[in-house]
C-alpha cells in the first residue's frame, strides 16, 4: 500500500456555518456558535443549549432527478448529503451531482470512472421525527390510553409513509451520496459514536492504497438536535448543566473550569484522491497529504466503560500507530486537533495520552479543539475537524484556542488565530465506548 493520498475537497457543516469559507472564519476568529435550541423547546432539560446548523434547503444541494428522495431524508442525511456537494464542488469535481446537464444528453463525461470512486461515511444512531411518529402512535391507544401492539399493526403503521424507514437507517447518509455523485466503487458505514468520521475516512484511505478506488467520499455526519437523542445525552450526564446563561462559554475543553459538553449538529465530508490521479487531472492546489492513521480500543473495566481509562492508553497506541505510519517523531508535529468534548473525565484521559506521547513539549504544540465553538456533532464531528486542520496546513494558520484560561495537564491556554510554519497536524478523536482515531496531515510542497 505505497500509493500517496491527497485531500482535494472539503465539505465542513456546522453551527459556525456551510462550506469552509464561514467555518474558517469562524474557528479563526474563535467565535462560538452555541446557543439556546430552537429546533424543540428546552425548557424540561438541565441543559437548554446546543449548536444548530443555520436554516437550508435541501433541495439546493441535489440534483433535479433526485429531489423527490429528499421526503425520505432524515436531518442526518442531509447534513452529509450538503456536506458532500461542498466537498465534491471544492474539489472540482464532474459528477452527476454536481453538474446539471449530466442527465440530458449520452455523452456526460465524469473526473473518474464511477467505478473508480468509493464512499465511507460515519453515522450515529438517527431518532425519528416525533411529530410524525406521534402521530402514528396516536391511532395506537388502547382505552385506558396505554399502547396497544396489535392497534399500532393494523392502524398506527398506517400513517406513517411506506419508505418511513428509510429515513433513519445509518446506512443511508452513505447511500444518498453514492445515488447523487453515482460512485460505484467500495461503500462502507461506520457507527463507532464520535470515532466514526475519522474511522471512514480512514477505511477510504485504505481503499485507495490497496488501489481499489482513485477517489472516495468520506467523512460524517450527525444531529443530537432532536428530543430523543437530546434525551439519551441527558441520561449520560455529560452535558453542561452550569452555563444556561453563559453559552459562548458553556463548553471549556481542557480547562479546569470544565463542567460538560454541549450537543450539535453538522459535521464534515471531504473527498480523498490517489495523488497519482489527482495530479493527472490537473489537479494543484490539495490540501494535504494523508500520511498516517491508527485506531485503537481501551476498556476501563472498573467503570464498565461508561468512563475513559485514565492513562490515555488507548490514545497513546492511536497516535503511535499513525506516527509509525507518517514515518515521522511526535516532535514533528505542528497542531493538534482534538476532541475535547468538555468532559472532565475525557479530557484529562485524552491530555494524559498527549503528555505521554509528546512529553515536556506538549505546552508547546497547539492543541485546537472546535467543541467549545460547535459542540459534539457525534460521528460528524472527526469530518470537521479533518477539514479544518487541512484548512490550516494550507493557509499556514493555527485556529483559535478558545475558552481555555486555566489549562490541565501542560497544555496551552486560549490564544488567538495566528500564522505559524506548519508541516504536519495530528487529527484526534475518541469515542465514548473507548475507540480512539488518530490521523497524521502533512502540508504540501508548494
């Protein structure tokens, strides 16, 4: 697997806005996008705030031929769905997605061979819209008001749409963008929580080095903006309850003052190329060379799981692996883009790993994390972070560190935007059932 891997698009969503050109702006300036939630009213829950993505229309992303698959796409589909039209146009891309005149005549003539494309998108668990499953479980009711099974058969499933499934299988971020770009090469979909975006685009690397594809979709994407899913995020007990008040500083990564995270909703697609084929046509402009990756697992048995190991060990072997694979020292790295959720357990797990693997230098390296700007977007979340720190290596800038006035263990406070020599970024994140992703950026030659 010798074959060079370049990032030639990118397609970040998030609160801080669609495309790289508002999220670059953003993460620079340091601006957070968390507020009170507007998609559902908050008020029953300990934590009222969140990060949403700004008002769109989906239809604006598709081609004509599929808008009427956009009635069977769930908020997590279309995040992806838009995500992947940024990514695929700012790539210059010829796909059947992005060019308008592919269905009407025989001689459209894609960048690549659809056989030759691939697509790899994390997802997380997709809640059912209330309104419409409410609406169902109505007709359901025994007398007494308890569900009936057999009325929820026979009447209940009646109202709601024969493809109504369809809308919330993981699968199907994945699928809308393979239809809509036509890629009929490897397709994979990964539901490893907030590891999945890095695992996927990690999974299209492997792809194109063992030369299966030339190009390939990858990425995630996710909402928790939904009352179920919001739910289960309160039942976790990870979520801020201090800073109903305080939203621009509600989420503090790697701060002492860190009391929780906030939930959000985006994430970020990016299309990876063989270098080889990228260059043949034409393209001169990537981001950055994918150089290395590693994943790994760790289980804190004492805490059935439900907390991190403590030593980072798990982020030690991750970082490590992709190291091993760049062929280059932890003193070669320039920025770190981490995960950072807020959580004090998770943090101080994931500093401990860093402070292993970079030593007395770790106060040194700058350590971004964009939870304390756009929340924890779930499996989208790796997406975004592997677009802004190929953003960075491009421009020559390190983003804000925002929200970090007393630091743990080493690292550096918040600090501004500011140019920096930049030759390669770690990419960081981990899961809440252990998994940890790690993937080395290098800059290109220019």
């Amino acid at each position: 697997m010798t074959r060079s891997v370049v990032i030639s698009g990118v397609g970040p969503v998030s609160g801080l806005g669609l495309g790289m050109d508002p999220t670059w702006e953003g993460v620079c300036a340091g601006r957070s996008a968390v507020g009170r939630i507007q998609a559902f009213d908050p008020s029953g829950f300990d934590c009222q705030l969140g990060v949403e993505v700004e008002p769109y229309k989906i239809g604006q992303y598709v081609p004509k031929s599929h808008r009427k698959a956009t009635k069977v796409m769930a908020r997590d589909i279309e995040l992806a769905v838009i995500a992947a039209d940024f990514a695929a146009r700012d790539a210059g891309l010829k796909t059947k997605g992005t060019d308008p005149d592919a269905g009407k005549n025989g001689d459209f003539k894609p960048t690549y061979d659809q056989a030759r494309v691939g697509c790899h998108i994390g997802a997380g668990l997709i809640a059912a819209d209330l309104t419409e499953l409410t609406g169902a479980l109505i007709e359901a009711r025994k007398d007494d008001g308890g569900f009936d099974i057999h009325k929820w058969g026979n009447e209940g499933m009646q109202h709601l749409t024969p493809l109504w499934l369809l809308k919330y299988l993981p699968n199907m971020l994945a699928c809308h963008v393979t239809i809509i770009h036509d890629t009929q090469g490897p397709s994979n979909t990964i539901t490893c929580g907030e590891a999945s975006a890095i695992l996927s685009i990690g999974e299209s690397l492997r792809v194109i080095q063992r030369g299966k594809a030339d190009l390939c979709f990858c990425g995630g994407a996710e909402t928790k903006m939904n009352p179920m899913v919001y739910y289960r995020q309160q039942l976790t007990g990870r979520l801020t309850t201090t800073s109903n008040d305080d939203p621009a500083g509600a989420v503090r990564p790697f701060d002492q003052s860190a009391a929780g995270m906030v939930a959000g909703d985006g994430g970020g697609i990016v299309t990876l190329e063989a270098a080889e084929t990228y260059e043949a046509r034409g393209g001169e402009n990537a981001y950055a060379q994918v150089v290395g990756f590693g994943a790994s697992q760790s289980v804190n048995r004492e805490a059935k799981n439900s907390e991190p190991d403590p030593q980072g060990l798990a982020v030690v072997s991750s970082v490590t692996a992709a190291l091993r694979e760049a062929g280059i020292g932890a003193d070669q790295i320039d920025l770190v883009v981490g995960f950072g959720c807020g959580v004090p357990s998770w943090d101080r797990a994931e500093a401990a790993g860093y402070k292993v693997v970079f030593g007395d230098r770790l106060a040194e390296v700058p350590v971004v994390s964009l939870r304390s700007l756009v929340g924890n977007c779930g499996a989208g979340g790796g997406g975004l972070d592997v677009a802004v720190a190929a953003k960075a290596l491009r421009e020559q800038k390190v983003p804000a560190v925002a929200n970090r006035d007393t630091p743990i263990d080493g690292l550096g406070p918040s600090a501004p935007a500011k140019d920096a020599e930049l030759r390669y970024a770690l990419v960081f994140n981990m899961g809440f059932g252990g998994q940890s992703t790690a993937m080395i950026l290098k800059a290109m030659d220019r």
